[in-house]
C-alpha cells in the first residue's frame, strides 16, 4: 500500500494540536468582529482571501517553483479548496444560525466519524477496534462539552447545514492527505486557498465588501489576527500534520477543537461552564491521548488506495545488506519500507556515509531487520532506500528509530522537501545469495 506518511507521529500530533488550538482561539477572536455586525460569510471571505494573499506572496517570495503542480492535481487541489475550505464555514455559519450552537458543532464533528465510515465502507479497510473507541468517546464529549443536548427547535435547513459541514470537513481531511502525496504543504495550501478565494469572490463580488466595518485600527487587527492565527497557520499546520500521521487519526484529535473553544470563552469571554461540560471536555481529552498512545495501522488508515512498485534509480549501494533468506529465489512474507528523498548532489555521499557507519549498525539490533538497498542518481540528487523487515508488525514497531535516521539523512543531505515513504509486502524476490 502506498503511503507518503514519514511516520512522525509525535510531530503529526503536535502539528493537529497547535492547529486545533489557534481555531479554538480564532471563535474567540471572531465573536468581537461578529458583534461589530460583520457577517459570519463575509468573515470566512476576508479569511480565504487573507490567507491566499499571505501564502503566496510567501511562496513567490521565497520558493516560486513551488507553485508548479502536474496538470491532473488541479482538479483535486480544487476540489479541496471549494468543497473542503470554502464551504466548510459558509455551510457551518448556515447551521449555527439556525440551530443552537453545540447541535450545530456536533453536527459538525461528525466530519472524522464519517471519514472512518467511508474508510471502512468505501475502501474496505479493517480498522482497529480501539480508533472506533476512541472516536465514539470524543462525540459523546463533545455533545455534553458542548450541552448540545439542549436541542431547541430544530430546523430542517440547520440539521442540513450541519450534516453538509460533517462533509466538507471529512473532505477537507482526507483532500489534504491525498495531496500532500505530491506536492508541500505550501504548494497545496496556495492552490487550495486560491480555489476557495474563487469560490468566494464568485458568490460575493469584492466590490460588496463591507470595507467601513474594518475602518478603525482594532478591527483591521481582529482581522488580521482571524487571518493569520485563525485560518492560514492553523491550516497549514493541519496540512502538514496529515503528511506524518493518517487524515482519520488527526481528525479524532481535532475533536478537541469545540472544548478548546468552550474553555477559551471561559477564560477571555467569562462564560461559565457546568460540570457536565467539564466532564464533556475530560472525555473528549481522554480520547485524544488514547489515540495518540496507538501505533497507527498506515497501510488501514491512509486516504490512498494506490499500489505502486519502488520508484527506479541510478547507482545501487548495499554494504553488504540483502535481504537475508535462506531462499535463493521466490516468495517471501517480507515487508519493505522504501523512501525516497531528493537530495543536493554534492552532499551524496556524506548522507551515504552517515548512513552506513551510524544508521545501519543501529537497524541490525532492531527486531525483525532483514536488510537495506539505497539507490541513487547522482546527477538528480535523488535517492531511494529501501529497508526489509520479517513482518509487518516488526517493520511498525521499527518506525520511531528509522524516522530518525530519515530525519538525519535528510538534514545532511540537504533535502528540500520531506521524504516520501512507502510500504509494501516483497511478493517475489531474486536476489543471488
């Protein structure tokens, strides 16, 4: 199964929580410039539009051929930006004006649960018992955190707008993951951020703005602040998460968003907070930390269903580390983890050599190491390891101290983009032993 994840689980987690915590701190950040009258469409307009403009003056600036992507993404890259970021606000504000806002929020979470769902139905993918739990325990949280037990008068249109916003927001989890296949998180922010400015440009011309509510100085900076803190680095950091741990992992960990939220309003806005509440947010915490203490089943948990053979390469370097088999030719049950980097050509072999006299010594104490192949082209700078592990479960439990190595090898080689990394089972191998 391929998988462009590096398996940094603890960064992936660090990037969901920081992102979830700026969202949280952009509802309260929001609510001023929403009592100030402008509207909550509008707000999600400067959003889009901010953001694009920020990110790509960044990008031109600093690294303009990352605005080039292969003419088959676009169509993705804009379905992300319209159905994954441009209508998960327009759809949500729909529902929080029609519905009481923790219906509306729970609503809205459902976004994860029906990534798993679509995993698991779509993709037919065994997925474990305990990510199911975790996620079953953080909706029950979130609908006490966020009393959406108080139902109100339900509305026809509100229960839509939510469900649609459970939608946009699973699209906008597995959208990212399946991007970040091929392109940085810059490059996809750029064009996600341009196809929702679009959308929203399209549904309310520029020249509707309402520039008078942002004519005195504290408003411009809410503004700024709901584009920065609340949207563009928040996004990005959730972008880059899904590049380190699956979309439906990082989505359970984003439930934390609506408690964060509460306990934001209680501290900046003095709204108050029942002990159900708390016993909500407790619950919703305590789901997060389980799947974060879970090893990631990748080859379940990935967005893609793609199955692709190792990427060629130039020369072939092994220091002596086949796969070790007492079989010289035929079917194995071994498994491989391949990544492939590019790197600067003038440091080739001084990451070469860090991985043969530190990195591999290290790998033939680990449980399960069979062996390592790096191929390279020294004209391109491109490399392809490939590490073989006696089973799956072996090559799992290998990731934290081979994604250090990957890391250093990285860094010593100059690599400017993180690395790709697959993972597959060796059907048939004819090594001469």
């Amino acid at each position: 199964m391929r998988t462009h994840l590096t398996g940094r689980v603890a960064l992936g987690y660090g990037l969901v929580l920081a992102a979830v915590t700026m969202w949280s701190l952009n509802a309260s950040i929001a609510r001023t410039l929403l009592d100030d009258g402008v509207s909550a469409a509008r707000l999600s307009e400067l959003r889009a539009l901010g953001s694009w403009l920020f990110i790509l003056a960044l990008v031109v600036a600093l690294r303009p051929r990352l605005l080039r992507v292969e003419r088959s993404e676009i169509p993705n890259l804009a379905f992300l930006g319209v159905a994954g970021i441009g209508a998960v606000y327009l759809t949500y504000f729909v529902a929080i004006e029609r519905l009481q806002i923790g219906v509306a929020l729970t609503l809205e979470y459902l976004g994860p649960l029906l990534l798993l769902l679509w995993l698991w139905l779509a993709r037919g993918r065994h997925l474990s018992a305990r990510l199911w739990g975790a996620m079953a325990v953080s909706l029950v949280g979130i609908f006490l955190a966020v009393r959406a037990y108080d139902l109100g008068a339900l509305d026809a249109l509100g229960v839509g707008a939510g469900l649609a916003a459970a939608v946009s927001f699973a699209i906008y989890l597995a959208g990212s993951e399946r991007a970040g296949e091929r392109n940085s998180p810059a490059t996809t922010l750029v064009w996600a951020f341009g196809f929702a400015t679009l959308f929203w440009l399209v549904v309310q011309p520029p020249w509707t703005f309402p520039f008078d509510q942002f004519s005195d100085t504290e408003n411009r900076l809410l503004g700024l602040a709901v584009i920065v803190i609340g949207t563009l680095l928040p996004y990005g950091c959730l972008v880059a998460a899904v590049r380190h741990v699956p979309a439906a992992r990082a989505g359970v960990v984003a439930t934390l968003e609506p408690v964060l939220s509460a306990l934001f309003a209680y501290l900046i806005h003095d709204e108050g907070l029942a002990a159900i509440q708390i016993a909500g947010g407790a619950m919703v915490l305590a789901a997060v930390v389980w799947v974060q203490t879970q090893r990631p089943d990748f080859a379940a948990e990935t967005v893609s269903d793609r199955e692709t053979a190792p990427p060629p390469g130039g020369a072939c370097w092994g220091a002596g580390a086949g796969i070790d088999s007492s079989t010289h030719e035929g079917r194995h049950h071994v498994h491989a983890r391949v990544t492939t980097m590019e790197m600067d050509p003038a440091k080739l072999d001084e990451a070469v050599a860090q991985l043969e006299e530190q990195d591999l010594p290290a790998w033939r104490g680990l449980d399960g190491f069979k062996g390592f192949t790096l191929l390279v082209d020294r004209k391109s700078g491109r490399i392809v390891g490939t590490s073989y592990w006696a089973t799956q479960e072996q090559m799992q439990n290998s990731e934290d101290a081979v994604t250090e190595s990957r890391q250093r090898a990285a860094d010593v080689g100059g690599a400017a983009d993180p690395p790709q990394v697959d993972r597959f089972e060796v059907a048939l191998d004819t090594f001469v032993r």
